[in-house]
C-alpha cells in the first residue's frame, strides 16, 4: 500500500493492519482504535493482540479474550470483533492441520521437545502470529485484520518468522539429525559426531533424543509447512497490508522507531503512517529560556514557580518536537498523527473512542 | 535506612520494568549513588542497544568491561560491560574443556538450534555469568540493567522452565546454581521501576507477585519514576502572582502560564492517585525519583537522580520486608 494515504483510507480500505512499535508507546490501544473506527465506518473488523498482558481486553472493557474471536457489541454498522493470540494452541491448530494422520499428530503435540518450541521459543510467537493473522484474513469473516506485534525490539522478526521456520527445515544439522536411526551417526562426518556429542555433553541426551523424536514425527509435513510460511510472508508483502509505526516522543522510543524504520526498509515495506501517543501541549509561542530566566528573577514568588512549570512543560515539548521531526522526514511522505497526553488510561469502549476522535477528527 | 547498608544488602542488584519507564537510567544512577558511598560498581547491560553507556558519555560497551565513571578522591569507580547469549555461550563451553568446537558451534547457528532445543537456555547463560560475576568481579556492588518488558519476567522465570527441560548434565546445575543465587535476598535482590501511571502500575503488581511467587526472588524497594517534584504557587492565577511582585503579563503570557499550570496540577493528582494505589496493592517501600526536564540525559542528570536516590533510602525504615505479602 502506498504510503502517501492517510489513516482514513487506511481504516477504510486496507486488509491487514500492523502495529509496530517499541513496548509502552500504545500499540495495543492504537490497534484497538483503528479496529474500531473500521467498525464505525460498517466494515468487519477484528484485532489481534500478543500482548499476553490483557491489555487489549482491559482496552475494551471486557473480562478475557481467547485465541477465537469474540465479538464486543456495541452502536455501530459494522462489527469488532477481538482475540489474543494463544501461541501454543495456534501451533497445535497447525500440526493438526498438516499431520497426515490422528497418529503422527498425536505423537508430535505429545513430544517434549515440541511442547518446549510450540510455547516458550522465541520466534514462534512471531511466527504464529503471522499465522493467525493468514488464517483470520483467509477465513472471509473480516474485512480488517488489525495485530498489535510483540513488545519487543526483535518484533520485526515478525517479517521474516515463518521463513525462519523453514530456513530451520533446510538447516544442514536438521537434515542431519533426521537421518532415520542414531546409526547415522556412523555415517556422518566427525565434526557433526562431535556438535551432538557437544550438545549431548551441554543439555543431556534427553533433550536431544526428545529433538529427534520430533524431527521424525515431522517428517512429511515440512512441504506443507513451508508452503504456508510462502503465503504468511506474500499477505505481509501484500498492498492490502499496511504497517503502522506507533511511538511516544521520549528520545529512546524515538531511537527505537528509527530503528524499527530500518528494519522494515531492509524487507522492503514502507511505512504507512506514524501515530505518536502522549504528545505533551506547547503552550504559546514563548521560548523556554526566556521562561527559565523569569522563573530565577522572580524565585520565591508564586511567579517564580509559575514561569518555572511554563519553562520545564516547554522544554518538554519542544524536546518533542525535536525528537520528531528527524523520524517524521524518515518516514516520509507517510502522514504523522500525534495523540496529545489523556488523563486516563482507556479501559472501555468510551475512551476507545476518545482516542478515534483524536486519530481521525482533529 | 543507610545507604551504604541498603547497597551492601545483596551483592547483585537486577533492575527490572518495562519499556519506557526508565529502567537503565535507575540502573546507572543506583551505580552512581553506590560509587559515592565509596562502594565501586560494575554495570552489565543484557540488552544489545542500551542508552547506559550514553548516560556516562562513553562509546557502547562490550563483553570486556570498561570505565563508565572513574574513582576520583572518595568516589568509587563505576565499570561496564555486556553480557550476550552467545559469548556467554563461547565462555562456558571454554571453560568446560569445549573449546575447539565453540566458534563454529555459534557461528553455524548450531547455537540457535540448541536454543531451540532446551528454550531458556540464553537466559541462563546471561544469568549464570553474573552469577560468576558475583563471586569473581572486583566490584562491590552488580547491577543488572535487565531486558525491558515482558521479558523481565521470562527471563527470571526462565531458570525453573529449563529446570524441567534439562534434567542432566552441566546446564541443569548451572540452572539450580542460579536459582540458589536469585531465591537468596542476601545475593541477590530486583529492584523493579514503574511510573506514576495506570497501566506501568498494574504491570508492576503483576510482576512483583509473579516474581515472588514463581522465582521466590527477595525484591528491594520499588522505583517510582519521573514523578513531578511538588512546586508551590501552581494554583495562584497568573495575574494575582504577577501583581504581587509589580508585573503585568500580556493576556499571551497568563494563557501560557495558566495553562501550563493546569496541566501540570492534573498530571500531579494524577501521579498522585496512582501511587497511593501502587501503595495498597503492594506493600513494599517506594522510592521515588523526579521528573526531570531535560532534552537529553547525560553524567550530571543521572547524579542528581543518584543523590535523590540516596536521600529516599535514607527515609526508609532500617528493616524492608522481603515480601510483598498476601495479595
């Protein structure tokens, strides 16, 4: 999608919405208000979340969310539906749709060494979310997928997480450990012996028998997998996909939204638009020197203390404004849209809202 | 409390909170308020983009330390350095007689796939480097910029999850050697940051009680940060302050003054409220650090924030529960 659209077209016509950005800048809650605006405007719109925080369902106002789309009701045309991505069991919804049979499924979901990467490995959250975010865009139920990317600074691993997967297929060492019996350890040459023996030596052989038990009940089932992770990656690449960087205008997460722009120019994706939350207010045109020099002339006095706070807000939000104006021209010409400071963190569906009027009406 | 009791209480000190709130600025003035006690520190940052050596105005540490702050008359020196997955990995299978097949082992991404296989296994090769660090670094006090968000949690929780994948072998001794070290308060204790605000508050909670119960680490004090400094005057109209002293503001100038006084009194009843209930819903001590006005931090910011520190410990009762007690 080309960059140059605003977040009204955005909400209005794109088919998949992400949101990246570093943690504690409002993703979720930006996620939460886009999915909603595209519900005011009569489309069928859902968000995802990995943020195992709750966040999204404290956003919305509601208990919990499961890894199946709930719909939140609500006075407008369209539909908003929402859901928290459950790693493992989206994982277990995978291998059950590949197995080739009851048996070979069940001897994955069952395996140790399974369990471990199918809930704890890094990545695979990553991955399974770009699964979800397919299969919730494939079904046909939703005009809009909007997903909220993990808090972390490696959430563009996003991108590249199911190729990962099948880059691991293709690893030489997994093709090695595949070989059907431990006779081929014979087979193979010293320095490969000596990596197993490491491992072996590093983790107990237990881990490593568990690893091969799972490569060979996988077996058969990585052409399917690697098929699937070539559609994941074409959605992303796909100009009905947007990718929306939110950010706060401190300096660091400023820093990490300039990086999180290089990582997605590295895969080729422009950004669509950049939403900034907790803008502070610029009070006047005065400048915050002049304000600090009043503030020490007149110290001691309820003047003093005045011109101080004036000069500290000031301060503040011209740092802002600095700290903006380089990531602006590095996303550009992609619109910026600044959220100004709310009194109170969003938990229903009224301050959603709030937070809609000032993404779209001011 | 004395400061020099509090930062002589564990060897290691982890600091941990989410995103954005600070968490590497505490880390380096707790360094800094250590050093002037006289007590030197060393500084391990976990995470690969860091601000903390920015804050010292040196280049970006590496995995051999390095001087962020040196000794100068009563002063301690304050040192540096990093701690990464995979040179944590190289050292150990070193020192275990693995030498020759360690380079290739991480430069072939055999690393990656032993990760893969026993997950958590990064986590506590970091862990177990600065449990080595405690015994073997010369510094009096470690401090542990640990990784920002969720992964605070996942990285502590991490040690009793490869207790159960990796039953055998070095690495499971590794990990109930760390274990010892995170579950002992006069080791080891985590000093979480937050702000003043709704959801960072309700992070934290859910941290303390998780960490509490699930790693059984002792937690010192909680970190409260860029909380306003209280100002007196805010609630004079600008017109009635200026009056008193002889002034007369353009209407420009009160709107300014008054508005910028509006905002600020809101964000104070509001930092206001959400600390008294990080008060009721965890009873541990807080100490509470300014906000400060600056476009950029650097040495003399992360000083003042170390003496603000100093001056909240020593308000503090001389014993601090190790428990965060009943929910």
């Amino acid at each position: 999608m080309k960059p140059i659209d605003d977040l009204d077209s955005l909400v209005g016509h794109a088919r998949v919405l992400v949101c990246c950005g570093s943690g504690g800048v409002g993703k979720t809650t930006t996620g939460a208000a886009l999915a909603l605006e595209a519900a005011r405007r009569g489309r069928r719109a859902v968000v995802v979340t990995i943020d195992p925080a709750k966040r999204l369902a404290d956003t919305l106002g509601i208990g919990s969310l499961t890894n199946t789309p709930s719909r939140i009701a609500g006075e407008w045309p369209g539909e908003l539906w929402a859901l928290m991505l459950d790693t493992k069991s989206t994982f277990d919804d995978l291998v059950l749709a590949h197995a080739a049979d009851d048996d070979q499924a069940r001897r994955i979901l069952g395996n140790r060494f399974y369990r471990n990467i199918s809930g704890a490995l890094s990545g695979t959250q990553e991955y399974m979310a770009g699964e979800k975010l397919y299969e919730l865009h494939e079904g046909g139920d939703f005009d809009l997928v909007v997903v909220d990317t993990p808090p972390t600074r490696n959430a563009l691993d996003f991108i590249g997480a199911s190729r990962r997967l099948t880059n691991f297929l293709d690893h030489r060492l997994y093709r090695m450990l595949m070989s059907p019996t431990r006779a081929y350890l014979r087979a193979v040459n010293l320095a490969a012996q000596a990596f197993v023996r490491t491992v072996s030596k590093v983790v107990g052989g237990e881990v490593l028998d568990d690893a091969l038990a799972f490569f060979r009940a996988f077996e058969g089932m990585e052409e399917g997998f690697r098929e699937r992770a070539a559609r994941v990656e074409a959605l992303l690449a796909d100009e009905g996909t947007a990718f929306i960087l939110v950010a706060a205008p401190r300096v660091d997460a400023v820093s990490e939204a300039s990086f999180f722009t290089t990582k997605l120019e590295e895969s080729k994706i422009s950004v669509a638009a950049l939403i900034v939350n907790r803008m502070h207010p610029r009070l006047g045109t005065g400048r915050a020197e002049a304000d600090r020099e009043r503030a020490q002339r007149f110290a001691g006095t309820d003047l003093g203390s005045l011109y101080a706070n004036l000069a500290d807000l000031r301060t503040v939000a011209d740092g802002e404004k600095a700290h903006l104006t380089e990531l602006a021209a590095n996303v550009a010409p992609a619109p910026v849209v600044r959220v100004p400071f709310l009194d109170h963190d969003v938990h229903d569906l009224d301050s959603l809202a709030r937070i809609s009027e000032h993404l779209f009406r001011s | 409390m004395d400061p020099g009791q509090f930062l002589r209480a564990s060897r290691v000190i982890i600091v941990a909170g989410k995103g954005g709130v600070g968490k590497t600025t505490v880390a380096a003035a707790l360094a800094r308020m250590a050093a002037r006690e006289g007590l030197s520190a060393l500084l391990v940052q976990v995470e690969q983009a860091s601000a903390l050596a920015a804050l010292f105005r040196r280049p970006q540490l590496s995995y051999v330390e390095s001087t962020l702050a040196p000794a100068a008359g009563t002063e301690a020196e304050v040192r540096g350095r990093t701690i990464t997955p995979d040179d944590a990995l190289l050292e150990y299978l070193e020192d275990h007689g693995l030498r020759r097949i360690s380079r290739r082992l991480v430069s072939t991404g055999a690393m990656d796939v032993v990760a893969t296989a026993a997950p958590g296994i990064k986590d506590i090769l970091i862990l177990g480097k600065i449990k080595a660090l405690e015994r073997s670094s010369g510094a009096d006090v470690v401090i542990v910029d640990a990784p920002a968000a969720g992964h605070a949690i996942t990285f502590l929780l991490s040690v009793r999850g490869l207790l159960d994948a990796v039953r055998v072998g070095p690495i499971n001794a590794q990990a109930r050697e760390v274990l010892d070290m995170l579950s002992d308060p006069a080791r080891c204790s985590v000093v979480l940051v937050t702000l003043p605000e709704e959801t960072p508050v309700n992070e934290l909670v859910e941290t303390a009680f998780t960490l509490e119960d699930q790693v059984g680490v002792g937690l010192g004090p909680v970190v409260v940060n860029s909380v306003y400094p209280p100002l007196s005057g805010l609630d004079t109209p600008p017109e009635t302050a200026a009056e008193a002293v002889g002034e007369v503001l353009t209407p420009a100038e009160v709107e300014a003054l008054a508005g910028a006084a509006r905002f600020r009194r809101r964000r104070q009843d509001l930092q206001r409220a959400q600390i008294a209930r990080l008060a009721e819903r965890l009873p541990l001590p807080q100490l509470h650090l300014p906000s400060v006005f600056a476009a950029n931090l650097g040495p003399a910011e992360v000083d003042l924030l170390a003496d603000t520190l100093r001056a909240e410990v020593t308000g503090l009762p001389d014993v601090v529960p190790s428990s965060p007690g009943p929910r």
